[in-house]
C-alpha cells in the first residue's frame, strides 16, 4: 500500500466514522506472492529473455518487430509485476522464480565431418 493510499483510508475513516472503503489495485488477482514471474504474459516474457541476453530496447524492438516505445511499456509492466527495479533486477528476479529447463548437454562426440560435406571428397 502506498503512502498516498494510506492517507486516503485514514482521512476517509476520519470524515466518515461509520464506513470504511478499502480499494485494490486491478492487477491484483495477478500476482502471486509465490511466484510473480506466473503473472507476465507471454510477451513480457520474450521481452525479458531478450533483456537477460543484454539487449538495448531498439534491438529487442527489431528482434519482435515492435516499436521501442511498446519495448518500453512492457518492461514498465514487467517491473510493476515482479517489484523489480531495473533491467538487471528484473531479470535476476524472473531466473530465480522461472528457472526454465535447461536443453541437454548431447553426450556423443561431434561428427567429424562437415554435414554438407560427402565423406570421401574433398
């Protein structure tokens, strides 16, 4: 609850003794205090893995085919949903709560030979 809510209940329980109106944010049924990371769209997810490869907002904005400005409100979203701070908070928070599977480290050897290569030729 911010400073200014908080002002607004105690001035309303002040002037209307017999009624308190308590609000909540819109968003609120979003966030999960386990997991906030639950609460981004799909979007705001491609925006922060782009962010965590440390990428400016013009190069996420090419790489998505968005404007930079529609870069920047989705990361205005993100760190509203994850109470992060900035870029790097914001993908810290989301490796810690996503922690994404990771793809399998192949375990035979490489081929030794090039794939567009026919064996034998040169």
């Amino acid at each position: 609850m911010t400073r200014a809510e908080l002002l607004s209940v105690i001035q309303g329980v002040r002037f209307n003794r017999d009624r308190v109106v308590v609000s909540v944010p819109r968003t609120s049924h979003l966030l999960d205090a386990d997991n906030p990371y639950d609460a981004l769209s799909s979007r705001e997810r491609e925006v922060l893995a782009l962010v965590g490869m440390a990428l400016s907002n013009r190069q996420i904005g090419v790489r998505l085919r968005i404007t930079e400005g529609t870069v920047k409100r989705h990361l205005r979203n993100i760190f509203r949903k994850l109470g992060a701070t900035s870029r790097m908070d914001a993908a810290n928070k989301a490796a810690a709560w996503s922690a994404p599977a990771r793809p399998a480290i192949p375990t035979s050897p490489p081929p030794t030979t090039h794939p567009w290569r026919l064996s034998g030729r040169r």
